[in-house]
C-alpha cells in the first residue's frame, strides 16, 4: 500500500498538461461545490480524478491508451462493480475543449 501511495505522489508532482489544466477546474470545490482528489489510490489502482461522494471517477487518456484498452476495460470494469462512475476523456479534449469537458463532469455529478 505505501508504494502506491508513492507512486500517486509522483504522479500529483509530474502532472501532465491535460491533468494541470482539468485540476484548476476541480480543485477547491469549483464545481457544485464538489470537492475532488487527483491520483488518487483507489482498489489498487491510481486514479486521476475522484469525487468520493458523487463516486465519480474522470480518467485522462493519451495516446499510450490506445495501446492499453484491455486493461482499462478491465480497470474500469473494477471500478465499476465497486459503485463508482468512470468518465474518460482524451487529453486533447481537455485542452482544446475545456468548457464542455467541464459540462460534461458537471451533468455527471448531477446524476
């Protein structure tokens, strides 16, 4: 447990731009008043965004996700069966179209 807990750390200190530019968004309860955890460890896994009372989880995808489908299907598929909602979005998404990422975490929430 203590090496994902390290593991999350570096991760929260090498944000990539996608996660730096959605956090500025969710941290601090921006959203519904909302309150979120980034790389947050999570039934053995980090996940990039949590809100823990909503049990909404948004995952950032890259190009490396091309390559990783099967596992986040499964990754998801875990998640999932633990109560949790996973909104993915593609990095570029994020950063080209901030505003209706941001909408639709909002919908989700609402939910």
């Amino acid at each position: 447990m203590q090496l994902i807990r390290q593991r999350a750390r570096q991760l929260r200190n090498n944000s990539t731009d996608a996660e730096r530019c959605l956090w500025r968004f969710l941290q601090r309860e921006q959203i519904a008043r909302y309150k979120f955890r980034r790389q947050h460890p999570l039934a053995g896994y980090i996940v990039d965004f949590v809100c823990l009372p909503a049990r909404l989880i948004i995952e950032l995808d890259g190009g490396q996700h091309l390559d990783a489908q099967a596992y986040d299907a499964e990754r998801t598929a875990k998640l999932v069966r633990l109560g949790y909602r996973v909104r993915r979005f593609w990095n570029d998404d994020v950063l080209l179209r901030t505003h209706e990422v941001l909408e639709e975490i909002w919908r989700e929430l609402q939910r």
